[in-house]
C-alpha cells in the first residue's frame, strides 16, 4: 500500500501534501572496472536506461562525488509523495548488472516539514512553498546530516525564536545559496538533513564560516560528514567511473 503524508488542515482549506526526501549515496566495487569491456558496455547502457524511466510526481536528480569524496561516487536526490517510490527504484538498481557492483555507504530520509522560525523573518513563503522541494536549479549540492543539542530544545521558544533570527538573517546575506530543510525526527538517525543549492561554492564557504559566528552554533551537537555533489547525467557519471 502506498504511503502518502497530509499535513492537517483547517475545514475548507485545501490541505498540503508533504514530501518524503532521500538522500542515497552510491559506491562502485573496483572489481567492475576489470570486466570486460563489452559487459561493461552492456551494464552502462542497462543502467542509463533505468534512469530514462521518469515515474510522474517522483523527483530523482543524480549528482557526482567522484574525486570529492572517498566512501561515495554519485548521489540519487530523490523526492516524492510516497517512500514506496524509494524502495522501488532501489530494488530495480538491485536488479541491474552494475547494481551487483554497488553498495550505498550513506542513505538519509526525510520528510518536508515547514519550519517554525520563518514567519517573522520570511513572511512571504506560503506553507506549500516550504514542504514542496523544487530542486536542481543549480550546479552544486552541498548536503549534511543534522543535529541539534538538547538543551536548544529545553530553551523557551521565545529565546529561539531570538537566536534563529540572527542565524536566518545572515543566511540572507547569500542570495546565490539556496537552503532545502528536511526533518527526519524519528525516521533516521539525525534530526535534520540540510541540503545548499548554489552556483558559487565560494558563496557557500563563507556561509558557513559566518554561521560559526552565530548563537545558534552553540547548540550544534553534530553537522557531519558534508558532503559536495556536482549536478551531473547518470551517463557522464558512468564515464567517469569506467
């Protein structure tokens, strides 16, 4: 059965359909890159056709981390209304010749969720704006797991409300870095997963060496391992692994 999350809504008022997120990460067995070259060939083609195959209302986006990180070589960005749709894709991956050769060393799950410090700051964004994802407008991707400390928690909210004003409004300072928030409160290890869209990682760098400077990063427990993907075609991924 598939699994779909609506967010309650006043009687009359359409109600927002939240979107599942994942974040998988792929690693190829150097064993595959001694095949022959011909079964090479067919797996390639094999796998690239997989993604040709768009599911309607399913996001998924590929990125490379071939030479940026040692433990992953591509990154499937994937949204949806429903988890099945993961777990879908995933069993066809499963079933490839290449899937044989694949492990995935990190895979995050999230949920959209809107976030309850914006509206002071950020009046303009409708609730449908901050639990629908519309991604890949950019060349990077800069991804993370997230977790707070518990005392942030234990503060009042009047105090957090205070401390993530400050924080939002320096992330106003980088127009060009676009922020994608997922929540994964009882679905994953982390409490968040922080996804930065930009153009300029240069932009991205000096984001978040301000944010050091903020109070909110006092109450930071965790922020690793990040992760740096270049938005890239499964094909030209394939090229550069083999």
């Amino acid at each position: 059965m598939t699994q779909t999350h609506t967010a309650a809504a006043p009687t009359g008022v359409a109600a927002i359909q939240r979107q599942f997120v994942n974040f998988a990460f792929f690693k190829l067995d150097p064993a595959f890159r001694r095949l022959e070259r011909g079964e090479k060939a067919a797996a390639r083609e094999e796998f690239v056709r997989l993604f040709e195959q768009h599911k309607p209302g399913v996001i998924c986006l590929s990125y490379s981390t071939v030479g940026l990180r040692p433990d992953a070589d591509f990154l499937l960005w994937r949204i949806s209304l429903s988890s099945d749709d993961f777990q879908a894709q995933s069993a066809a991956i499963n079933k490839t010749r290449l899937g044989g050769y694949l492990t995935t060393p990190h895979s995050m799950v999230a949920m959209t969720k809107r976030s309850m410090y914006i509206d002071k700051v950020d009046p303009f964004h409708t609730a449908e704006s901050r639990t629908h994802i519309i991604p890949g407008k950019r060349k990077f991707l800069f991804v993370y797991p997230f977790v707070k400390t518990r005392e942030w928690y234990l503060l009042p909210l009047e105090k957090r409300q205070e401390i993530m004003d400050g924080h939002i409004k320096v992330g106003n300072e980088f127009p060009s870095v676009k922020l994608n928030t997922t929540y994964s409160f009882g679905l994953d290890d982390q409490e968040f997963v922080v996804a930065f869209e930009t153009d300029e990682p240069k932009d991205f760098l000096d984001l978040v060496m301000k944010l050091r400077e903020t109070q909110s990063s006092k109450y930071t427990l965790r922020d690793t391992p990040i992760f740096t993907c270049v938005q890239t075609s499964m094909a030209d991924i394939l090229d550069q692994l083999f």
